[in-house]
C-alpha cells in the first residue's frame, strides 16, 4: 500500500529504531518500505548499502575460510591420502552383507563376502590343526578343556582368565571369526565416512591375537578389483598381556596375510604389558601417533576393575592419540546395559543415554555408534528363536564347525552373529 501517511509513519518509526540501536526492526522496516513501493530516503538509502556491504563482507569471509579449509585437507591428504569412498564398492559391501539399515543407530548384517571370509578360515582350520597335531591326544582333550571352561565366562558377561597354553587357540575356534567379521564391518563404516587413511596408525588394547589388523587386512582384501589402492602402510601396535596371544596371531598373520598375491603392508609391533599395572611414564607407546585406538571387548563387568582399566584408557588416549585421531571401541551388546545397568529395549533415546554415559567414563565424546545386529530387534531372542533364525538366515562357519564338533562335541553348525555396539569417539 503506497500511503504517504502511513509511508512517513514508517520512515519515522526507520530512524527511531537506528537511534536506539534496534538493527532488527530497523531491517524490518526497511523491507516494508521496499513492499509499499515508496521511495527511499537518503538515510534509508545508506543503511540499505550498509547491510549489502556486510552480506559481501560475510560471503567473502566465508568463501575464504572454505578455501583456507580446503586447501589445508588438500595439503593433508597429500601426505597421507584417504581411501575416498568408492560407490560400486560400498553398494557390492550392502549386497553381500546383506546390510538393512532399520533406523538410526540399528544395522543388521545376515550375508558375509564368501570369497574372502571362507578361504580365510579355511587356512585357520588347517593352522590349528596342524597345531593340535603335535599334542598327544590326551594330553589335547584336558588342555583344551582347561582352555574352554575359562573363555566360557564370556557368555555370562563375566570375564576370562586367559591362563591357559591353548587359550589362544580356543579363542581362535569360539569367537576370533565372529570379531574379526563385526570389525570388518565397522572398517567398513570407518572407509565409508572417509576417515580410513592409507598410511595408518593403530594402537589395538587387549588385542587378543590381532583381530583389528585382520579384519582391516580382510576388509581391504574385499576392495580388491572395486579401485585402485595407493600404497598402504599399516603401523600396528599390539597391547596385550598374554604374549602366547601376540605370538599366535603373528604366527598365523605370516601364515595366511603375507601369503596373499597382494600382502597387506604392515608393521607389527607388540607391547606385552597388563593394563592394571600400567605407568604412564614407563611405557613405551609412542606420542601422538596413533590414528586410531581402537578397544574391542576389554570392558570389565566388575565395576572397581573398570573404573581402574578406565583410567589407563584415558592416560593411553591423552598421551597417544594424535589431534585428529580416534577412538573404535566395540562392546558386546549384554556388557553395555549391565555396566549401566539398564535393559536391552527397543528404545533409541535410552540406547543413547546408555552410550554418552559409556563414553562419559571414558573422557570420550561421541562422534557416532551403530548397533550391529543379526536380527531386526534390539529384544534378544530365546535361544531356540534365534537357533532357529541362524540355520534359516546367517551364513555358516563351514570349516571351523566340525572341528569344534570333533573336540567339543558341539552339535549344531556356528554362525557369524553379531551383537556388538561399534562406537567411534573422538577424546573430549
């Protein structure tokens, strides 16, 4: 409306908000003017020029921080080049995998990458085989008995002794392909993001036999005939406080991986060292180096141990994560809600809570989490439910199956299940 009245009232209500100070209504009132079709004063001709100098003064400022950005990543990634995600390969690792994202945080997986994961425990069958074959027979059963009836504690969320000569062998045959199969997929989610370098560094506590570094080698086996690799180095640091189960991974490591047309490579290196006597100012990691610390499954059901082991942790990332690094930490699904005490329901705002609190204890901040999961619901099944789900839906441990028939008289065929949190952090 084009109203001398009303157009004077407005000019003068314009000056009034400049005078107090009132940039807002002053802006507002400036765009009435320019509706009502009235012509602009001087002053409001200036103010008009000032507000489109600071929108240019903005947009320059941003453009040259968006470049100032990039040109430090470019910068970055010169010297150490991300393996940008590849679409047809991600889309093949969906397929195979038989990936179904049902919400936010849930991920379930029923297929596996047949060509890598069953040549791959097809050679760690005949490994331990071979290794069996030097144990008389008697002497085998009570051993691997000892060994079992420890690692067993697993299951009830408790936590193993580790004591035993073929500790590390049971662990081989119960859960080393379940781990490595849960890891991969979580690599898989790490490549995905854009955040797997070709030149990486990874510190793994309570490594077990090596169960990152195999999964990152499986993983990048898979990519094989997707794109061209550049050159990776992996610098791989073991802490764990069993040397029988350093010593076993590297052995069927030099077995298997440096076997391949295409070995991965890497640079083993291992600290033998329990994280209960751990002293900051002795050890010898070294500073700021460590792309990725990555926990899988050293999560202690007794409160006074965790609080303790927490607390290495947290020395171990202050000192030895670099800036830019991160934290991989996998739990199993029962260990989270019992060290929070909270059950398992099909509730995301609750699982949320659960995970801040988690990584509160941990100096950690969240950066993101999945659940991965063989079913579609966070509610467990009873066990004769999901026997029956893994013989209709998962794919089967082939090789490894009858060998644990053949010591431990296990009936049915294993599966790769998974029912692990898989969280990535960054320290707080």
């Amino acid at each position: 409306m084009n109203n001398p009245i009303v157009n004077w009232w407005r000019s003068q209500q314009f000056q009034l908000s400049l005078k107090r100070g009132d940039i807002r209504r002053a802006v507002q009132l400036l765009q009435e003017i320019q509706k009502s079709g009235a012509r602009f004063s001087w002053l409001e001709k200036l103010f008009r020029d000032k507000l489109q100098l600071e929108r240019y003064s903005q947009e320059y400022k941003r453009q040259t921080e968006t470049l100032s950005k990039q040109l430090t990543e470019a910068s970055q990634q010169k010297d150490n080049l991300i393996l940008m995600p590849n679409e047809e390969f991600v889309k093949y690792i969906y397929k195979v995998f038989n990936l179904i994202q049902h919400d936010e945080y849930k991920l379930q997986s029923t297929g596996i990458d047949e060509r890598i994961f069953d040549d791959f425990e097809s050679r760690l069958v005949e490994y331990l085989k071979e290794e069996f074959s030097k144990i008389p027979d008697k002497q085998l059963f009570i051993k691997l008995e000892d060994a079992l009836e420890d690692i067993n504690n697993l299951k009830t969320g408790q936590d193993p002794d580790y004591r035993f000569s073929l500790t590390p062998h049971v662990y081989f045959m119960k859960y080393f392909l379940e781990n490595v199969y849960c890891i991969y997929l979580a690599w898989f989610l790490i490549y995905q993001d854009a955040l797997l370098p070709s030149k990486v560094n990874i510190l793994d506590i309570a490594a077990g036999p090596g169960t990152v570094a195999y999964s990152l080698a499986l993983f990048l086996q898979s990519s094989s005939g997707f794109f061209h690799i550049p050159q990776m180095h992996i610098s791989y640091y073991s802490l764990e406080k069993q040397d029988a189960f350093q010593f076993r991974g590297l052995q069927f490591w030099r077995r298997y991986i440096e076997s391949r047309l295409t070995p991965v490579n890497a640079f083993f290196r291992f600290v033998t060292t329990d994280i209960f006597t751990w002293k900051t100012q002795s050890n010898n990691l070294p500073k700021d180096f460590f792309d990725f610390i990555v926990i899988s499954h050293c999560f202690f059901a007794d409160s006074h141990k965790r609080a303790e082991a927490n607390n290495t942790y947290k020395q171990i990332f202050t000192t030895s994560l670099k800036n830019s690094g991160y934290v991989l930490l996998i739990v199993q699904d029962k260990k989270l809600f019992k060290i929070s005490d909270v059950h398992q329901l099909e509730n995301q705002e609750e699982e949320k809570n659960v995970v801040h609190k988690f990584l509160t204890e941990l100096g950690l901040e969240l950066v993101w989490y999945k659940y991965l999961t063989s079913t579609d619901s966070r509610i467990p099944l009873s066990g004769v439910e999901f026997g029956k789900f893994a013989r209709e839906k998962l794919p089967k441990q082939l090789y490894m199956s009858p060998i644990l028939q053949q010591y431990f008289g296990q009936k049915h065929h294993l599966h790769y299940t998974l029912d692990d949190y898989v969280i990535l952090a960054k320290q707080s």
